[in-house]
C-alpha cells in the first residue's frame, strides 16, 4: 500500500508540473494579448487624434490671433497683435508663429483711396507669437504694408510681399533685420518659395503676373503673365508645377515651375447663384495629390487633381467667403477661415461634408494649422 501510494505520489509529480505549465503559459498568452489590445487601443486613439492641435486665424478687424483647440473645436484664447494681421505662417520647428501686421487702412478693389485716413506705418512689421506662452514676443519690420510672405526651407528669412511699395523685403530672423528689397511690380501679395528654396514666386495683382525670383542673386528670372489679380500661389510636384488663383479672372492658373512657363489655366466653376468663383487661397494635400481651393464670395472650395489638372468637385456652402485655408496633418479634413459668417469650417476632404463650424468671434482672414 504504501508503495503504491509512493509511486501514485510519483506519477502525479509530472501530471501537476504539466498543469502549471499549461497554467502559465496560459496567463503568458493572456497577458500577450492584453500587452496587443493595449497598443492596438493606443494606436486606435493615436489614429483619431492626428487632428492638428491647434488652428490659428488672424482677425484683421480686431487685432487679434485666435486659437481654436483643433480635436474639441474650442476657441482657446486671442492673443492680441496689432493693426490688421493677415498672412500667418508657423515655423518649422512649431515654436512661433510668425503673422504680418499692416497699418495701411482697409480697403477693397476700386476703392479711392484718396479718402482713406493715412497710413501708420509704425504699425507694420512682422509679429512673432511664441507657441510656448501664446504671447507676442516681438514684432519684426517688413517693409511697408505686408500681406503675404513666406519662410526659407531653413527658416532663416521671411520673404515678404509689401503691397503699397511694389517691393518683396527679405527679413533675416537671426539678425531681426531687413536685409534686402527687390522691385517686382503692381500690389504684390501672394508669396511662395519653391521646395528647393532656390526661387521665389510674387503674385502681383495690379499687374496679373506673377513673378520668379532668384532668391541667391535676387535677380528676376522671369514674368509670367497670369489671370486677372493673382492672390496666391502654391507648388505641387516636387516644386516642378506651381498653381495660381486668379481672383478675378474666376481662374487658377497653372505653370511649369522649373521652366518659369505658363501652360495651363482651370476654369472655376461657382455653385453660387450671387457670385462667380473668387479663388483666393490655397492648401495642398499631404500627399500632393489635391489642391484645395477657396472661392471667396462663391463660398465654396473647389479640389484640383494635380495630375489631370481638372477641378473634381466642388465643395458648396462651406462658409461666407472663405479665404485662409488649411488641411490636417493626414489629409482627412480641411479648414477655411470665413470672414464675414465669423467662424472655421471643418470639411471632412473625403465626403465633402461640412463636419463643424467653428464660431470664433470676430472675421477670421488667414489660417495656419498647428502640428
């Protein structure tokens, strides 16, 4: 009997490890797949939030910045600037954000300016908000009347329209100061550096060309006649293609790049039965495939395929006068700043749906999306 109780004791040993093993490998595998659902939640929730932080819009009526929390759609703060903040622009690094001041009294197209009060011109310059503190460090000159302007690929100079003058300043941000103008020609506001940031492309309104800038020697390289009042520009393949909206000419007008050569222009068309299309600004999808359009007093946004060249849809009622535009890191939504109805819309880019729309308390111009 109690050799075989021994030897039952015996056999049972290996029976019980086996158990055991069977037991942790049961609580590895458990453990594995609690370790998988976590990351595969996070990345879930990572996915949802590639929406841009922060939105930025500059009011030129109020003197001010808002910033709107890009995921919940609450306006967070203004951050007061100056005399009509336009063109915005972050830095690469997204530690400031750089908008152009101007003290020019606001007026439209065939307006007589002769009894417009004068100019201050100590109200122009460039404001540089810190994205650390969401305040007004400094304000940098520009030249007289900036609108427009862009950054260098190093972000070392901005490259600034000055409309009243006809003039494009070269701002060095490591000294603060002007280092050079070049003469382009009539009311020049849209202003786009190539990806390669060897040229500077100037869209002179009052003159409907744009103009290509050696931004090395600063000579001009050539002019290329456009459609009536070019207001921006945006470059697209490489830097190979660059697109222009023609305000007026109701147009976006395409040019090869490289060549300095007009080839193409797009017609827009306009849902609107009060307005033709009015393009005004621009915004390129992540992936370079579209552009986006905004249409001014058509209130609407028009989508280019950059390969066709063809508009391929036309995305109505996004808002009064959509002008500052914007797409999100992942290409999924797109914004416009809407002066006149005072808010932001939300566009989802793959249903054309106008997901929100985001009051921010004043006329919102120009729109800068945050990492």
């Amino acid at each position: 009997m109690r050799r075989d109780a021994a030897q039952s004791r015996v056999k049972s040993v290996p029976a019980i490890g086996l158990r055991m093993y069977r037991s942790s490998k049961s609580v590895r595998l458990m453990l594995l797949a609690i370790l998988l659902l976590t990351l595969l939640l996070t990345r879930s929730i990572s996915a949802e939030r590639v929406a841009p932080r922060k939105l930025y819009t500059s009011d030129e009526e109020s003197g001010d910045v808002a910033v709107i929390d890009g995921v919940t759609g609450q306006v967070l703060r203004h951050i007061d600037v100056g005399k009509r903040p336009r063109g915005l622009k972050i830095s690469r690094n997204q530690k400031f954000l750089y908008v152009a001041l101007s003290g020019s009294p606001n007026s439209g197209p065939g307006v007589d300016e002769s009894g417009l009060p004068a100019p201050d011109r100590k109200a122009d310059g460039i404001g540089v908000i810190d994205l650390s503190q969401y305040k007004l460090s400094r304000v940098l000159p520009s030249g007289e009347d900036p609108e427009a302007f862009d950054l260098s690929p190093d972000d070392r100079t901005l490259y600034i329209s000055n409309e009243d003058t006809g003039r494009l300043s070269l701002l060095d941000l490591h000294t603060g100061k002007i280092r050079s103008n070049v003469t382009v020609g009539r009311e020049p506001e849209g202003v786009t550096v190539r990806p390669d940031g060897k040229v500077v492309y100037v869209a002179c309104e009052g003159g409907n060309e744009v103009v290509a800038i050696d931004a090395k020697s600063l000579l001009v390289l050539s002019r290329m006649h456009t459609g009536l009042r070019p207001r921006s520009v945006i470059f697209a393949e490489k830097g190979s293609i660059a697109f222009v909206t023609d305000e007026r000419g109701s147009a976006v007008t395409v040019i090869n790049a490289i060549k300095h050569r007009v080839i193409e222009t797009i017609n827009i068309p306009s849902t609107s039965a009060i307005s033709p299309a009015r393009p005004m600004g621009f915004a390129l999808s992540p992936d370079g495939t579209r552009v986006y359009v905004s249409n001014g007093r058509a209130g609407s946004v028009s989508v280019i395929d950059v390969a066709s060249h063809k508009v391929v849809r036309t995305i109505a009622d996004v808002g009064a006068r959509p002008w500052g535009i914007g797409v999100s890191r992942d290409g999924k939504y797109i914004y416009t700043a809407n002066g006149p109805s005072d808010d932001v819309s939300v566009i989802n880019a793959a249903s054309g749906r106008i997901e929100q729309r985001i009051r921010v308390g004043g006329r919102p111009w120009g729109l800068a999306v945050g990492d």
